[in-house]
C-alpha cells in the first residue's frame, strides 16, 4: 500500500510503499523523510483536485495577460489600448488571487 512520505528538510512529498533513498529535490538521505499520518495523507489527496484548477488559473491568466500585451502593441485606438491595459490588471489579481489560496493550502498542509 501507498503511503506519504515528507522530506524535513525541503518539504518535498514522496508517494511510494517507503521513503526513497534520497530526496529527489534536495538529494538528502532517506532518514530525513517521515511518514505522514492518514489524516495528514488525506488533507493532501482531498486537496489535489482545486490545487490544479488554481495552477490552471495562473496558467490562464498569464496567457491573458500575454495577449493583452500583444493588443497593447498594437495600438489600434486608445479605447482599445485601455481596455486590453484593465484586462491585463485584472488578469494579474485574478493570478495573485490563486498564487495566494495555494499558499494558504501549503500552510495548511494540503500540499
């Protein structure tokens, strides 16, 4: 069966039947890995699915921002040029919005 593993030292989470050998991420042995409780397990696979939709919205809203900057280059007219200048705020709260509640589920532990 699988279980959770979680580096002390980065944080990195392993999923396997025991701790790897070393840390894939800081490449440190074996013994500074612990095993995560069922609760604290269960935090992080409830937690998977929103975790990637706000990833998907940080993706989106940089790709929002991108083309706005594209309209703004343009210069087609100047009521064009502020509403791709709003949009592209807008894209950037709408990104730091989601960065923000990823962070609150790192802290949380369902990471």
């Amino acid at each position: 069966m699988k279980k959770l593993f979680k580096c002390t030292v980065c944080g990195f989470v392993w999923e396997g039947t025991e701790a790897p050998e070393k840390c894939p991420k800081c490449l440190v042995p074996k013994d500074k890995f612990v095993e995560l409780s069922k609760e604290e397990a269960d935090k992080i696979y409830s937690s998977t699915p929103t975790n990637d939709i706000h990833i998907e919205i940080i993706h989106l809203a940089t790709k929002i921002a991108q083309l706005c900057d594209e309209g703004i280059k343009m210069e087609l007219d100047a009521k064009c040029v502020t509403s791709f200048e709003q949009t592209k705020n807008e894209a950037w709260t709408i990104k730091q919005r989601a960065k923000a509640e990823i962070a609150g589920h790192v802290s949380n532990g369902k990471w």
